[in-house]
C-alpha cells in the first residue's frame, strides 16, 4: 500500500471504531482467520469450546487478546488456540523440536 493508502485506512478504522466499536474486533478477527488460516469464525469458537476457552498449551484463559490460531507453518495445519505468551514463546524457538530438547535439558540442569 502506498502512504496515501495506509493514511486513508486509519481515518478510516478510526471512524469505523467510533461508529460501531462493538463490531469492529469481532469483524477485523473474523477476517484476518479467514485470510491467514482459511478458518472460519465457527470453526474457531469450535476450536475453543474444545479446549474450554483456554490456552491449548498452558490451560490458562486469555488476559486482554483473543486466543493466537497456532499452526505448522511447513504444512499450514491448525495445531490449535495458543495465549500470547506460549504462541511467541514457540516463535522463538522456531517451532522445532531440537530446540524444544535444548530448553528442557537447560531447565533440568543438562549441559
């Protein structure tokens, strides 16, 4: 998008939130799952019925953000609903599991 573009888009989310503030989360979430994941916003409430409205890794519920679409990134295959924390946390770690196996043996004392 040009400047011009980007400058015309936040007017306009900005109106748009004073207009309608209650629609705007839930449209803008329910667009970006479908585009990204090709998950639809039933799917995503299924998803978190199943996992009691918590984080699939930490079973802990969201604080201030919907729960993150987590995904195989070679593959594009939902793995579940992860909070913030954990779903940057395995970002970090490049979603791999030899990196995976070096933070354990670090936390148990390993070299």
């Amino acid at each position: 998008m040009t400047e011009k573009q980007n400058k015309y888009m936040r007017a306009w989310r900005k109106k748009r939130r004073k207009a309608e503030p209650e629609k705007v989360g839930i449209e803008d979430h329910r667009a970006k799952i479908w585009k990204l994941y090709g998950l639809t916003s039933e799917g995503y409430e299924t998803l978190l019925k199943d996992q009691k409205g918590v984080c699939a890794l930490c079973g802990r519920p969201p604080k201030i953000q919907r729960l993150s679409v987590d995904h195989d990134h070679d593959t594009g295959r939902i793995r579940g609903l992860l909070c913030r924390g954990c779903n940057s946390s395995l970002g970090q770690l490049g979603d791999t599991l030899d990196n995976l196996k070096k933070v354990l043996i670090y936390l148990l004392g390993g070299k």
